[in-house]
C-alpha cells in the first residue's frame, strides 16, 4: 500500500498552535508493515510549561487524525523516556523519523 504524505506545511501550523517543539512519526509508518488499517504512530514534544491536560490532549490526537485522514497513536516525549520498557523505548527513540523540529 502506498504510504499516504504528510503535509508538512499543516503539521507545521499544527504544531505552532499547539505549541509542539517537535513532531516525529514511527512504527509501521515507516516500515513494508504499513497497510490500510494502520494508524501512525506520532511522538510528540511540547514547549516547556506546555504539557497539555487530557482534555486537550484528547483534542490535540483528533486535530492530527483530522489533518492525517486517519488514526494516530499519539505518545509525548517524556511519556515515552519515562517509560520502564528499556527496549521499546530505545526501539522508538533509534527510530523516530522528525517532521516539524524547532
């Protein structure tokens, strides 16, 4: 299956409104494993003093579901360096592809 793009230029915007310092993608995105029932899977930074709360968490992951015509499977950075999964979290963090870095 072709990968669908992604729009750089609303992602950009995407990220500036919600004050996200950076957005990578990983996971079977990135992989022959993508298919028409993938989601993507997004990492996602924000500002520091801009963590959102879950409400608007919740928006932010609908926003870019809007904007990427399909599923994401949304994780913050420091969730995801939190994380007690050694092996994921490197498999992640080894993996990660930037989109919008500032």
């Amino acid at each position: 299956m072709e990968r669908p793009k992604i729009p750089e230029s609303k992602v950009r915007e995407f990220c500036k409104k919600w004050n996200i310092r950076e957005f990578y993608i990983f996971g079977s995105y990135l992989s022959d494993n993508f298919s028409d029932e993938s989601d993507i899977d997004i990492v996602v930074y924000f500002n520091p003093g801009d963590e959102p709360s879950l409400i608007t968490f919740i928006k932010i992951e609908e926003e870019i579901e809007e904007i990427l015509g399909r599923k994401v499977d949304l994780i913050t950075k420091n969730a995801l360096i939190s994380g007690r999964n050694q092996i994921i979290k490197d498999s992640i963090l080894n993996s990660m592809v930037p989109v919008y870095v500032t």
